[in-house]
C-alpha cells in the first residue's frame, strides 16, 4: 500500500468515526500540493463532500455562496470572502461561471487572488477593462511571493522607514493595493524602483506633502527611473 492509498484509508476511518475536523483539514492540505494523482484527487474531492457543512457566522453554507454570486457586487464580496477558508478545488465547475458572473472589478480581482493563492491548474477567462485575458493561477505570482513587491519595499524601506515610519507604512500598504490590482499579472523587479517612487508620490499627493516627499527623495538619490502607471489612480479599491 503506497502514500495516497494510506492516506485515503486514514480519511475512511476519520469520516467513519466522525471526526470532520480532522478529516477536512487533511484532505485539504492534500489538495494544495503541487502534484497529486488524478484518482487521489477525486476520491478527496468525493470525501469533502461527504463532510458536513454548517451555516454559521464563520462558515456560508455551498447554497449561500452559490446564491450570493447571482447577486450584486457586496453579496459577491461575501461570498469571497467565505471561499477563502474554503479550498477552491471543490468548486472548479462553477468558477468560470462566477468570474463570468462578477459585477465589477474589486470582485474579479479578489476572486483572481484567492486562485493564485491556492495554486489552481485550470485555465480561466477574465475581463479587465475591456481586455480579455486568459490565465492558469499556478503559474501566476502571488502578490505576497513576488520579487518585483518586495524589491519595491526594499526601496521604500531605505528611503522612508528611518526618516518618516508611518508614511513608509502607508507606502507599504500601497504597493500590496498596487499589486492587487494588476493580477494575475506580476510587478517585474526592472520596474520595482519606479513603482516605489511612483507610489512615494501617491500618498505625498493624497497626505498633501508633495514638496516634502521630493525633497527627501532627492536626498537619498532616489529618481523615477521610468514611467510607472498606477492602478491606484482607478479608484477601485
């Protein structure tokens, strides 16, 4: 008996013996890793739906969730946000269906984080801005696992984090809503400086400190290096 028979008869003895929990968490993180056989997988996916769900303040019903994606954007939102805790895998017939479903942008973009986040291998279809793009989350970047995010806070952290904390905390928070709403594409690393000045600018422009910003920047030798278009300008988020 190899690794995946083991591991289904360990989930046979859980279910029978009612301990959900358990058996859910398990079957969970199996579903997660890079590679499993495809009759493993089914027969995960044939145990999560055996385990019962309840409709509680931390856990939206299948029902719910399915029902919530026909309504307008908050109730899409709700629905999101309840499949975080959820994985994906157990709804790869309905998520086209729900990207094709989403009444605004904030919805495709978080929807588009969560498959990123679990490493899905489907291919999917989605509109931003009238282009249509066509994606498989496993071979996008997380915004939280990128190079190009974490090279821009290197930046920001060498101008900013000494002289001024919590604007360098507010740039921060920034460039992970910048990142956010460029997936599923990635900031490249030959851009990461000039995002980071572009968003020094951002927040000195909304916390009406420009002359200030500048001054500092130039200071620490820090230039635009390159035009960088902000996302954040769109006012989605």
């Amino acid at each position: 008996m190899d690794y995946y028979d083991e591991c289904l008869k360990k989930l046979e003895q859980m279910l029978h013996e009612e301990l959900f929990d358990e058996a859910a968490k398990l079957i969970d993180e199996e579903l997660k890793m890079p590679y499993i056989p495809n009759y493993f997988e089914e027969k995960l996916i044939q145990f999560r739906k055996m385990i019962p769900l309840t409709d509680t303040s931390n856990q939206m019903s299948d029902e719910k969730i399915y029902d919530f994606f026909k309504k307008d954007e908050a109730h899409q939102l709700m629905a999101i946000q309840a499949l975080q805790k959820r994985n994906l895998r157990m709804y790869s017939d309905s998520i086209q269906e729900w990207f094709d479903e989403a009444k605004s942008e904030l919805v495709v973009l978080s929807l588009t984080e969560i498959c990123i986040s679990q490493r899905l291998n489907e291919e999917y279809t989605i509109v931003k801005n009238g282009l249509e793009i066509r994606f498989v989350p496993s071979v996008c970047t997380h915004p939280s696992e990128s190079n190009g995010v974490e090279a821009s806070l290197t930046y920001l952290k060498e101008w900013l984090c000494q002289e001024n904390p919590s604007f360098y905390q507010l740039c921060v928070e920034c460039v992970f809503k910048e990142a956010f709403l460029r997936l599923p594409f990635d900031i490249e690393e030959e851009e990461s400086e000039a995002m980071a000045f572009a968003i020094v600018m951002y927040v000195a422009d909304l916390m009406k400190c420009e002359n200030e910003m500048k001054k500092l920047l130039s200071e620490k030798n820090a230039s635009q290096k390159g035009c960088f278009e902000l996302l954040l300008y769109s006012n989605i988020i």
